[in-house]
C-alpha cells in the first residue's frame, strides 16, 4: 500500500543528507581552518531555512496541481540539482581539471549553491509527501503509515551519514565515484514517485505566501482543533531534541570519552536504529490502539530517565552509554508517532496539507534553535550537561501535553480518580 511512497522518501532524505554531509566534509577540506565554521554553518542552514519559508508555497503547489504531482515533479527536479553538486566536486579533481586559484570558491559555491537548492526542492514537496498517508491508507491507517515513514526517514539520515564518511575516508573513493552516487538516487527517486497511486483530496482554499503570515494565519486556524497547536510544539520540541543530541554526541564522543574517529558513528547508527525501531512499534500498536497518544508522557518521562543516566555515567562507560543511547532512541519513537497521527487523524482532510507546512516551518525553526542552545549550554557547563538540559525539556513536555491537549488530560484525570 505505502511501498512506492516509502521508496520515494527514503531516497530523497538519503540523498539530501548524503548530499549535505559531502558538502560538511568535501568543502571543509578545501577551505582553511579559519573558514571551516562558516563553511559548517552555511551548509546546514543551506538546507533547513527553505523549510521556514517555502513551506506556504508548498502547500499552495499541492492544492493548485495535487500532491502526486508535485512530489514526482519535485523529484525530477532533483537530478539537474544533483549534478549542479557533481559539477562542484568534479571541479577540485585534479586528474581532471586543472587546479586554479579561484577553482576552490566556484567549486564551494556550486556545492553549497546546490545544498540550497536541494532544500527547496525537499521543501516543496515534503507537506505532499506527509498528506499522500491519508489519501493512501485512509484515517484508520494512519499511524501505520507515518510509524514506517519516519523509521525509514531516520534510517536514511543514518545510511547517509556512514555513507559519506566512508567516501570521504576512503582515498580510492575519487569525486567522480562519491558524486555520482548522488545521481544514481535522485534518479531512483524519481522512478519510484512515479509508482505512487492515490485517490486524493486537496482544498480550495487560498492562504498568504507570506511565511510569517502563513503562520500567525495557520497558527489562528489549528486553534479550532482544541490542543493540537500544543501537539505541534511538542512535536517541534522533538526535532529540536533530535538535532542537539546529534550535535553533542559525537564531539562528547570524542572529546570527553576519547574514541577514536570512527566508533561515534557506530554510536550514532546504534541510535538510529533504536529510533527507526521505536517508530515501526509504535506505528503498529497506534494501529490496533489508536488512543495511543494517551502513554505519550509515559514514553517522555523514560526518555528523560534515559538521558538523565546518561548525564550521570562515567566517561569510561562507553558500552552502556550506546545501550542507553539506544533506549532512548526506541523511547523517542514511540514518543513520536502518535503526536504525527493525532495531526494526520484530527485535521480535516481538506486543511491537513496547509497544518503539515505549518508544522515544517515550525519544527525547522526549533531545529535551527537547536545550534543556539547547544552553543550557549556548552559554552557555560561541560559538555555533559547538555543531556541534563535536554531530560529537563523533555519531561516538561511530557507534563505539558497532559496539560494542554483534551484527550489525554482526560484520560489521565480519570486515571488518577481510580
């Protein structure tokens, strides 16, 4: 039912963060130390600030054309993107052109320039992609349908990140080789949404492309919906989560348990599949109990129990510190699916693809918030203290979402009468 929109979307956040960790490691060894930073940051915003702004007129392409169509056009969109990025790396071969002193900045520029790009494509079509759940399965198979999502989506950022370092490392992986993987699957992509089949229903309605306006407007609009702004600000809470524990554990695997270059990745991939696992679960019990959302601050409280642990563990304790790391990644599935299915099952069919950009310019801005708190948390305190920080946040959304949305406050005021 959802495998050829499943493929569709693995390859694309393969290929996008594929494409943005060559971008990070590739262009950082053309630049000079001093430039590094820069280069670091411009090429992560490169990819995240499209969501903020293009999100309002992805919605209006799904109305005005249908989500199918913008998926497959946006994916087509991508190969002449991706060797935009192939023209950059091929550049800087010196077996095959000659290296000039403005070689580095046209080869930079082309890189971060098709990073951009490839955000805006994502962009467009990410609300489409997320509206195709409903119009494939119908409300009843909702959950199942953003559980195998999001696990497949998290696993694709994983497969990308190891993919990339591999490359990278490797001497014998010339630009020509590494590059080219990145046409291979924008083309696969594209194959794959052409496979995708939906009976669909959009809205007629026309919102502001202003994406400031957009949102105060969408923001006014979900209030009809009683908790489900709280749903989304939680859920935005998650990503800013997800994105800072990226951020600190590798350098606190580094600088504060000494590994060696390659056994933080194996630490990162052990939290990836404990995520992509807690999504498939969580997936298929919110389809056989779809008031699953209810345990949700179980499910946050053990994942702030897991993160205190891990503030408290010893530096030398590496093995339990990945098995912790694991168990709160299975935690912060189950901790998710069911916030997404609430949206996809709450919102009327014909309002969901303008609530889900919404959403994204939401989430990618708690994403961006992420670098900010990070910087300042480790700037002060020990790098430790981040996963103080985040357990912290992370029960208090807990408590916040028994306080804030309707169903589950009921269901646990009538627990606590018992």
């Amino acid at each position: 039912m959802y495998n050829a929109l499943y493929t569709t979307n693995f390859l694309s956040t393969l290929n996008d963060n594929y494409q943005k960790m060559l971008g990070m490691l590739v262009v950082t060894g053309w630049v000079s130390s001093e430039w590094k930073p820069l280069v670091i940051s411009i090429t992560g915003a490169a990819l995240v600030l499209p969501y903020i702004f293009c999100s309002p007129l992805a919605n209006r392409a799904a109305q005005l054309y249908g989500k199918q169509r913008v998926v497959r056009v946006c994916k087509l969109l991508e190969i002449p993107i991706v060797l935009l990025a192939v023209a950059g790396f091929l550049l800087k071969d010196p077996a095959l052109f000659a290296q000039h002193s403005w070689s580095t900045l046209v080869a930079t520029v082309l890189v971060v320039l098709a990073i951009f790009l490839i955000g805006i494509q994502s962009s467009m079509y990410s609300p489409a992609k997320y509206g195709l759940i409903r119009d494939i399965g119908g409300v009843e198979n909702v959950s199942k349908g953003m559980g195998g999502m999001e696990s497949l989506s998290f696993l694709g950022m994983l497969l990308a990140t190891a993919l990339a370092a591999f490359m990278v490392d490797h001497s014998s992986a010339q630009p020509l080789v590494y590059s080219s993987l990145l046409v291979i699957l924008a083309v696969a992509g594209y194959v794959a949404s052409l496979l995708i089949r939906a009976e669909e229903t959009n809205s007629d309605e026309r919102e502001s492309l202003n994406p400031f306006a957009y949102m105060r407007s969408t923001h006014r609009m979900v209030l009809q919906y009683p908790g489900l702004n709280s749903v989304i600000y939680i859920l935005s809470i998650f990503w800013w989560f997800a994105t800072t524990i990226q951020l600190c554990v590798i350098v606190y695997c580094q600088d504060v348990m000494g590994l060696d270059k390659g056994e933080p990745g194996i630490i990162m991939c052990c939290a990836a599949v404990g995520i992509s696992l807690g999504c498939v679960l969580s997936g298929r019990l919110g389809n056989r109990f779809p008031d699953e959302i209810v345990r949700v601050p179980l499910y946050g409280a053990l994942l702030s129990v897991g993160l205190l642990v891990m503030f408290l563990l010893n530096a030398g304790h590496y093995v339990v510190f990945t098995v912790v790391l694991f168990f709160v990644g299975v935690m912060g599935g189950f901790f998710k699916v069911p916030l997404d299915a609430a949206i996809q099952r709450t919102v009327r069919h014909e309002q969901l693809n303008t609530v889900l950009a919404y959403f994204n310019q939401v989430s990618f801005l708690f994403m961006l918030g992420a670098s900010v708190t990070y910087y300042i948390v480790t700037l002060i305190l020990p790098q430790r203290y981040v996963f103080l920080m985040l357990a912290v946040v992370m029960m208090l959304s807990s408590v916040s979402l028994v306080w804030f949305y309707p169903p589950v406050r009921r269901t646990w005021k009538r627990s606590f009468r018992r």
